[in-house]
C-alpha cells in the first residue's frame, strides 16, 4: 500500500531558545532510518520555527502548530498560511482538540483552514479525536466520523493531509490507547474514508496515532495494520522521540 510511517513532535507551548537548540542537536545526532522509511516532521512554538528550521538536519522537517482560516490581515495574534510559505515552512497542525476545546475551534471551522492551508501548498496534520465522555457513551466513531466528513466536505485532494487521530482522555494522561482500541478506530476510519471519499484515498491515506505515546509503547502501537505513524507531545521533547522515530522498522 505504499503509506510511510510518520512520525510528527508537537512540542506544543514549550521551550526556551537554548531548550529548543537542544532539542534539535539531539535529534541531529540521532540514528534514525532514512526518508524513504520514515517521515519525521517537529512542530516548534511559532516563535522558534525559523532557528529549528536553520538549525535541523535536513531529512527531518517543520511544522507550525496552527494557522489562520483565511489570508491573513488584521487578525491580532494569528499566524496565516501565506508566511508559513514565506518561511518555507511544509506542514500545519490543525483541529489538535487542545484548540478545538480551548479556543473553540469547531468541526467546520478546522475543515476551513485545512482547505486554505492546502490551498497555499501547505501539508496538513489534521487532528481529531473524542472526549472520555464521548467513548463512554459510545459516540468514539460518529465524532471521529463527524470530525472528518467536515474536513472532508471542503478537501477534494487529500495528497497532502495525514489525518492524526488523538483521543482527548489519551493526551498527557499517561493513558495511551492499547493497540486494539487504537486499531480499531484507525481501520473504522478508514472505512469511512473508503466509503465516503474513495478507495483510493482509504488505501494511501496515513491515519497516525497521538496521545501518551512514548518509546515503550510505541513499537506496540506501530504494529497494528492501520497505524501508519505517530503525533507525539511530551515524549517529543525528550531523547525518547528518537526510540518512537525508529519504531518505523516494525513495519519493515
Ligand atoms: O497531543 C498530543 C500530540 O499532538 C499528544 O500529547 P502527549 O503525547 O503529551 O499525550
């Protein structure tokens, strides 16, 4: 089938200038195998995306965590699409449900700045996921279902988006989803990718897995049939990232 691991660090709102340097240095020096096995992309604050870019080895790319929904203009705060291509920045992050329940970002509204960061060029990590709520009630696939179809409604090309499922009750708990439970909502999406976009897309489409992935459980995880990578948060800023990049060769 062709989908190559990914592996994405969402350092999320950390790091001090010399923190993030360190950071970059371990994982120039880290061995990892090469591109065609597996695509490593880290996502700094805004504020150090162009040292990380400088500075990072160049198999390895950057992502910003968020972008506006339109062209950008008097929107205090906001970063827009257009510098992203202006600082030759690749990849976006966007609908990480950190946004989606702090900011209020809803369904339809990510679905918009998924399509416009396309628009622009830009790869997408596209980021959805329930509450612990939602899988107690039974809901995990309609929401999940639901989060992309509004993707979905406004993205005819899905070349440049990898879809990151992230359960909300997994992110900085320390309670990853087992293998099975991640497995299972990774192959019902992409049933509904294969029956509501295309068999073609369900085929290529890689489906990642986030929330307290770290180097021990990763190996498990990357095992299963429908996990194709990785969004990783904390573990991201430590040496472990490296551990989580290398568990790639499971699928080899
Ligand atoms: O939100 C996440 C990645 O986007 C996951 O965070 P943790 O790996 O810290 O649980």
């Amino acid at each position: 089938m062709g989908r190559k691991f990914f592996v994405g660090g969402n350092w999320k709102c950390n790091g001090t200038t010399d923190e993030v340097k360190k950071i970059v240095t371990t994982l120039n020096e880290a061995k990892v195998p090469g591109e065609d096995v597996v695509e490593v992309v880290v996502s700094p604050p805004y504020v150090f995306l162009p040292v990380v870019k400088s500075l990072l080895r160049s198999d390895f790319h950057v992502a910003a965590q968020n972008c506006w929904v339109r062209k950008g203009g008097a929107y205090t705060g906001e970063i827009s699409a257009e510098m992203l291509v202006n600082l030759d920045i690749p990849w976006v992050i966007l609908g990480h449900s950190e946004r989606r329940q702090l900011l209020n970002e809803s369904n339809e509204f990510v679905g918009d700045k998924v399509a416009y960061a396309l628009s622009l060029g830009r790869k997408v990590i596209a980021c959805i996921g329930e509450t612990l709520e939602e899988r107690e009630a039974g809901t995990t696939i309609a929401v999940v279902a639901e989060q992309t179809k509004a993707i979905a409604a406004k993205v005819s090309n899905w070349d440049n988006v990898v879809l990151a499922y992230e359960p909300v009750w997994a992110i900085g708990t320390g309670k990853v989803a087992t293998p099975a439970q991640a497995q299972e909502v990774h192959a019902d999406l992409r049933k509904w990718v294969h029956d509501n976009v295309s068999a073609d897309v369900a085929a290529s489409l890689r489906i990642i897995y986030g929330g307290s992935v770290n180097g021990g459980n990763s190996k498990e995880l990357a095992s299963q049939p429908d996990v194709d990578g990785f969004l990783v948060g904390g573990a991201s800023l430590k040496p472990e990232f490296i551990d989580i990049i290398n568990a790639a060769t499971v699928k080899n």
